[in-house]
C-alpha cells in the first residue's frame, strides 16, 4: 500500500469513528434533558390507576410512588426517590411495617424519608429525597428536587 493511500484510508476511518463517537454522544440524556415520557426532566408521572388501593406502589423514572390512604387527593401518596441511598438497591413500600424497606441489605425508611434502621451488615443509609406531589385528574406528578 502506497503511503498516500495508507493516509487516505487511515483519514477516511478516523472521520466515521469520531462520526459516530459524536452522533452517540448527541444522542445520550443528560440529568437536565427532557423525560420523553413526561416533556420535564425534574418531573416524573403516573396514573393513580397504578396506585388503586393503600399500600400499592409503582416505580417510575427513578421514583418510588405509593398509596397511604384511600381518596384521590395528593396527600394520598407519598414520592420518594427508588434506589437506596447505601448502595442503590431497589426500595420498596411495605405497608404493613409502615416503611420503605431496600431489597439489599434490608435498611428502612420513614414515609418521610428519614432512616429508621441502617443496613444489616454494616455501612451507612442517609435519609431519602422525598418528592412533592400534584395530582391533576388521574396523573400524579413528584416534581424531583
Ligand atoms: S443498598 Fe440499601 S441497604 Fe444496602
């Protein structure tokens, strides 16, 4: 291969690698890019069908939605965030404990969020972000902060 082609061709592969470095780069989300399923990207919602009876919950977006008491209200529901603050295990509402429990290593949370018991086995839980709510017909909507 003669040297000019060697750069023709060594030109030519380096342009389409930084080409689709680029393109792969333009189509990542960033934290402040829309949500395409709400148009915000600080708001995350669900319909309150998902959430019919008390102690049912539903995980959207990052969010943790769940139902603690009957009626339609936003005071109805509570919004935190879904991963664990220890280590990002997948927090879930138990009703029956009244706490958000994490299926990793079993630390709980108050409704509001503060730790009410650390991870077994060690480390550290901080306390959850919790979310402020609107309800607008049968869309819920935690506004992320
Ligand atoms: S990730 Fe939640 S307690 Fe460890």
């Amino acid at each position: 291969m003669e040297r000019d082609e060697f750069l023709k061709t060594l030109g030519i592969s380096l342009a389409l690698v930084c080409a689709g470095t680029c393109f792969e780069s333009c189509g990542k989300k960033g934290d402040g890019d829309p949500d395409p399923a709400t148009g915000n990207g600080n708001q995350v919602s669900v319909d309150i069908s998902a959430l019919a009876s008390v102690g049912s919950q539903t995980t959207s977006n990052g969010v943790l939605f769940f139902r603690v008491a009957p009626g339609n209200a936003a005071a109805s529901f509570i919004a935190t965030q879904a991963l664990c603050t220890h280590a990002n295990g997948q927090l879930n509402w138990v009703q029956s404990s009244n706490k958000i429990q994490c299926s990793s290593h079993g630390a709980t949370f108050g409704s509001d969020g503060t730790v009410s018991s650390q991870p077994i086995g060690g480390g550290t839980a901080l306390a959850l972000k919790v979310y402020a709510l609107n309800l607008a017909g049968t869309q819920l909507t935690a506004t992320k902060s």
